[in-house]
C-alpha cells in the first residue's frame, strides 16, 4: 500500500510540473524526493522510493543513468547508512 501511495504521489508531482510521466521522469521525481531530509527521515517513505526505483531503473535509458551516477549513488549510500540500524 504505502508503494502505490508513493507512485501516485509522485506521478502527482511529476504532472504537477507539466511533465509527461515517464520512466526518466519518474526517476528524476524519485531522486529529487530521495534528496529531502523529510523523506530521509521515514523509513517507510524512503522504502517504498527505492522499491519503485527498482522497477524504474531497468527502463531509465543508460545515458541519464551514467550522467546521474555519482549523485544517484552518494543519495542512496547516504540513506543506506541513515536507516542501517533500523
């Protein structure tokens, strides 16, 4: 549930911003929420965000994934190390 909350929310921002909902627009809107410390902060939230990273990655073409890499990684590593205990 909280999933399919967080794709509509998203999918909200992304037309919100007059974009097409695609699978890169999708994956910027991810990333940018995975940013924000209020997302950062729930654990529940920043699952939900990396599960549906995982089904948007394979569709992100492998230009924008090696232009974004290093940003994309530090975001991930950073929120991997925030919720490690938990």
């Amino acid at each position: 549930q909280q999933v399919v909350a967080v794709l509509q929310a998203v999918r909200e921002v992304v037309k919100a911003e007059g974009l097409t909902v695609t699978p890169t627009s999708l994956f910027a809107a991810i990333m940018s929420a995975l940013e924000k410390p209020e997302t950062q902060s729930s654990s529940q939230v920043s699952l939900a965000m990396c599960t549906l990273l995982g089904f948007v990655l394979p569709r992100v073409p492998n230009s924008t994934l090696r232009s974004k890499f290093v940003g994309c990684s530090q975001i991930i590593c950073k929120l991997l190390e925030q919720h490690r205990q938990q």
